[in-house]
C-alpha cells in the first residue's frame, strides 16, 4: 500500500474531482474515501447513537471474509478498532484484518495500540496525520499540532514544513499517512515526505 495516500474527507463534488486529479499527476496512488457521498446520520431523534445491536462485529467480519473468498475484494481491514477489539477479531478472523485505520499523530501516538497491530501483522493507517483541524482543537487544546513550537523549530532545523516533518514521523514509525488538504500547494507539499532531503542532513 502506497505510504502517503489522500483523504478527502468533508470534500464534495467538484472539489474531490479536481483535486484527486490533481493528486493523481502529482504521484498519490492511495485515496482514503472515507465519508464521500452520503451516509444517513448515526443518530435517532434523541441524538443517541442508533446502532443495530442484533449483529455482532464478528458477523459483520465473516460477511467481508465472504467478499474475499467471492473474489469482490482483496483485503479487508477495519477502523477506530482499539486493543480490545482488534484481539477479538484476531481470535474469530479466518482472513486476518490487512489494516486498522486509526487517529494518531505527535499529540495521540496510541504507542501500545499501533505497535500490537505491527506485531501481529496489521499496518496502521494513520488517519487525522496532521491531528486534524477545527475537531481536534477541543481535546488537544487551542495549539494546533503543526503550531506546536518543537514541531516549528524542527522544521525550522530541516528546513522542512511542520507538516512534512509530522507525515515524516508517522512514516518513520512504520504507519501509513492519509494527510487531508483541499489546497494544491499542500497537496505538494505533503506528498514528497520520503524523498525529500534536507540541506544539511538527509532525512534516513
Ligand atoms: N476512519 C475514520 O474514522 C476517520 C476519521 C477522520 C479522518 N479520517 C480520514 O483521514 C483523513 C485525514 O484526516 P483529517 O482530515 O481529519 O485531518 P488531517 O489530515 O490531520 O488534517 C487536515 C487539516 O490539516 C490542514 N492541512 C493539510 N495539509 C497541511 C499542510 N501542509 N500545512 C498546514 N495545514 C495542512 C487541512 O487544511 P486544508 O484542507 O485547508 O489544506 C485540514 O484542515 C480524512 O480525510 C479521512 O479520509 C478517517
């Protein structure tokens, strides 16, 4: 799986078409579509969450090992998964899960969770690379992570952007990063993350 993919999420119509072939000619082969088009809201009227709880994440698995053995699809994996979960889908899995999309960045390394994913065969796919915007501001505080003055005076060392050194991190540590940006400037500026080298020093 290519290691620096594209997520378009909370992008629409037009703006995804152009920027994915933007994305497309500057090299990006991995899209994470993770919410285009429409899924109904997961909450009832109460604003609960509404969620089936007559069928179990096993038999949710079984029906994608399914899809594996129809020939539909090549791997299956799944999302938000932490330790508890990914063991259990271990123990029942007769296709093992290829990938656990999950946040982490500098400000959420889950350390324990990505290296029990690596340890047992699943790639992490960091989703929310860059710590995310607006959203994360709440739980991360009002400093956003590319605003995070080490991050700053790291790129002001490798004469690299924060985010080039964020992505460069999340692929260091063996992890699969699907920046989001709506900007073609960023879109390059995030792509080059494993060749680029510094003036003065390599990045190894
Ligand atoms: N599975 C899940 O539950 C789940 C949850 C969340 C996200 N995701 C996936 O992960 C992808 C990325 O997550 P995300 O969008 O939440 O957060 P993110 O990629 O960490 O951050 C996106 C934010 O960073 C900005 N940005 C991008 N490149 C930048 C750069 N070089 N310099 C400064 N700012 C930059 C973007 O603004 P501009 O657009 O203005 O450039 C946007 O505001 C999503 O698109 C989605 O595909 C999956």
């Amino acid at each position: 799986m290519p290691v620096v993919g594209l997520g378009v999420w909370r992008m629409e119509g037009k703006e995804i078409r152009d920027l994915v072939i933007n994305a497309l000619n500057l090299g990006y082969r991995h899209f994470d579509c993770a919410g285009v088009g429409r899924t109904g809201s997961a909450l009832d009227e109460d604003g609960v969450l509404e969620i089936d709880t007559t069928i179990s994440l096993e038999t949710t698995w079984h029906a994608r090992e399914e899809l594996v053995s129809m020939g539909l699809v090549r791997s299956i994996g799944n999302s938000n998964y932490d330790i508890c979960l990914t063991r259990d889908c271990l123990a029942y899995s007769k296709v093992k899960p290829a990938v656990n999309q999950t946040e982490t960045h500098p400000y959420f390394q889950r350390e324990s969770l990505v290296k029990f994913c690596q340890k047992h065969g699943i790639c992490v796919t960091a989703h929310t690379p860059l710590g995310g915007a607006v959203a994360n501001s709440e739980w991360f505080g009002s400093v956003s992570c590319l605003d995070d003055p080490v991050l700053k005076n790291l790129a002001e060392k490798y004469k690299k952007t924060a985010a080039q050194v964020v992505l460069r991190w999340g692929i260091k540590r063996n992890t699969v990063v699907i920046p989001k940006t709506s900007k073609l400037e960023r879109l390059k500026e995030n792509f080059p993350v494993l060749t680029l080298s510094s003036p003065k020093r390599t990045w190894t």
